[in-house]
C-alpha cells in the first residue's frame, strides 16, 4: 500500500485530498498545526472523520518545528510528500506577514529537507495563482515570468518555487508546484467569499463587493482540484537530458526534474454572475456593500489548463452554478439552517 503524507490534512483541500487517496486505497499520514486563523472545530471535525479510515493517521504540529515535523515523517516513511499546509489568505498577508514568513517559508523549507533525506519518489508542493501578479496576458501560463507579486503570500509561494526548483536540481528531487485558482466548495474556508457571501445572504447582513463587482475569478470546485492533484501524483517531473525534448507547452525545467501546473477551470466568471448564483440558491437576494478594490488584489484571474490535460488526461470542469448549489446544500446541513 502506497503511503502519502499530507501537510494541512486538517485544512479545506487537504481534507478533500486525503478522502480520495483513502477512497483510493491509499494510505495517508496527516500533519496539521490545527492554528485558529478560522474556526478549529471545522479542522477538529475534518480530522475525525478522515480518522473514520484505519490507513488513516495524523500528528499535531508546526511546520516551523523542525523536530516534530521530522519526527513524524521520517517514523511514517511516505512515497510522497503532498505539502498544501501553509499560512493562507491574501487579505491577512497585509495583517501579520510575520506569519506567512514562519510558516510558507520556513515551514516548506523544513518540508523539504524531509523530502530530500527520504528520497521520496515525488514531493508536490502548493503554489497560488496570485503568483501572476500583475502579470495582464491571459489566460495565465505556468511558462510566463511571474515577478511582479502584489502581496506577501504571493511573494512566499514564488520563493517556496524558487526554493523547490534549487533542490530538485541539486538533489534530483522529483517536485511538482500547482497553482491554485479560487477553489470552493463544501467544508471550505469561512474567510473565503463563497463561504461570507452565504453566510451574509441566508443572515440578511451586507457582504463586501470589492470594485464595485468589477472582477473575474476562475473559479475552480475543490473535488476537480484534488482529482487533478491525485493524477499529477502518478505523474513525477523527470530531468531532460536535453531542452529540445521538452515539449512546446510544458513548464519542465531544462535543469532539474521540476514544473509548476496550473489547476483551474479556464473559465472566467464575473463576480456578480457569482453572488447571482448564491442569491438563487439560498432564495434571497445579497445586501450588497459596494468598495473599491482592495490593496493587493487582481481583478481577473484565469487559468490556461493546456499542461494539466496533456500530463492527466483531465482538467477541472464543474459548472459554477452547479458546485455553489452543492456548497450551499452543505451549509445548511452543516449549521442547520
């Protein structure tokens, strides 16, 4: 039985990685800090019903604790390494940066160097869309120069890249970067906007709509992310004896048995069409707050998913309107509303 360590199995994508890989017949350790950056009871109940599955085994603990996090990892002995913990949100990057330094930096590096003492057969690594930037070419290409991040998170997960490609090629360290794209869906994250948007309709308080509804996310439903994420598993990055073999639309690094894949829906949706979904699905329509945009963020967001397809066969699909349907039903069963 193969084993797969996750980091923040306790966390909105992890929890749904580690249920399909279970499903899977895959054995899966779990390390979560369990931080209250949000509600722990969500990552509490996330954990115990992964624990439901006896291949299912988890430790509490920081990143940043080099000891405790190699205690466990080197006593659980992975094939693989998927790393999605790490201090998340754009918004409070402006807030306490400090944290995202501790956790998205030290915290991969320390991460790594397991990777590397274990010689794991594929570390897969976390990355985000908001490393594009201010980068205006869409849709977005793992291909493009991504340095120009307006927040710092955007800017740790460029390093954590970075980082992951220098030890891919010094140690021939199998590694894979995705970059997310606006994931949601159920047992999702309350700081996130699907999660306040519901909340704020089904309560009848105001939600905040940042330039004035003016934008455009890909967004991506969280069960096409984590079946991108288990087929990339099976899909390691294998150093090039030359560049000519790489082909036009892979991000393969020409040095090291390294890329970075984007995993979205390669579709934009207008913010408002999105509010307009929730608003049908929870029977009444938003208070609306109207701002301007906020400090660091981007106004669109779309993901080309050529590289995904050609490596898996498969690329996000999920209608919106469908996956906040979904959400939504969750919610209600959850709070009992």
């Amino acid at each position: 039985m193969r084993k797969v360590l996750i980091t923040g199995s306790a966390g909105f994508i992890g929890y749904h990685l580690a249920q399909l890989l279970l499903a899977e017949g895959f054995a899966v350790a779990g390390y979560d800090g369990m931080t209250d950056y949000y509600d722990v009871r969500l990552k509490q109940r996330r954990h115990q019903m992964l624990a439901q599955n006896e291949a299912f085994i988890a430790r509490e603990g920081m990143l940043e604790d080099e000891d405790a996090l190699r205690d466990f990892v080197m006593g659980e002995k992975p094939d693989v390494i998927v790393h999605l913990a790490a201090q998340a949100g754009v918004r409070y990057s402006l807030e306490n940066p400090r944290a995202y330094l501790d956790a998205n930096l030290v915290g991969a590096f320390n991460v790594m160097e397991c990777a590397r003492e274990l010689e794991v057969d594929h570390l897969l690594m976390a990355s985000t869309s908001s490393v594009y930037g201010a980068n205006e070419d869409m849709p977005f290409d793992e291909r493009e120069k991504c340095d120009t991040p307006l927040t710092f998170y955007a800017a740790t997960k460029k390093a954590n890249e970075a980082m992951a490609h220098s030890y891919a090629h010094l140690w021939n360290l199998p590694t894979t970067m995705f970059r997310f794209f606006t994931v949601y869906g159920p047992w999702g994250r309350p700081d996130m906007a699907l999660f306040k948007f519901t909340r704020g309709v089904l309560e009848g308080t105001p939600i905040d709509v940042y330039n004035h509804g003016d934008m455009y996310r890909d967004f991506t439903y969280v069960s096409d992310l984590v079946r991108g994420l288990r087929l990339l598993i099976d899909k390691p990055p294998v150093r090039p004896e030359t560049r000519e073999e790489i082909p036009e639309y892979d991000s393969l690094s020409p040095v090291a048995p390294w890329r970075v894949v984007n995993i979205g829906n390669s579709d934009k949706v207008r913010l408002m069409d999105f509010i307009t979904a929730i608003e049908e699905e929870c029977g009444r329509e938003a208070v609306k707050n109207f701002l301007p945009m906020q400090k660091g963020d981007v106004p669109a967001t779309w993901a080309d998913a050529t590289l995904i397809r050609e490596l898996t066969g498969y690329a996000p699909q999920t209608d919106v309107r469908e996956g906040v349907r979904r959400f939504v039903a969750w919610y209600r069963d959850y709070y009992q509303i």
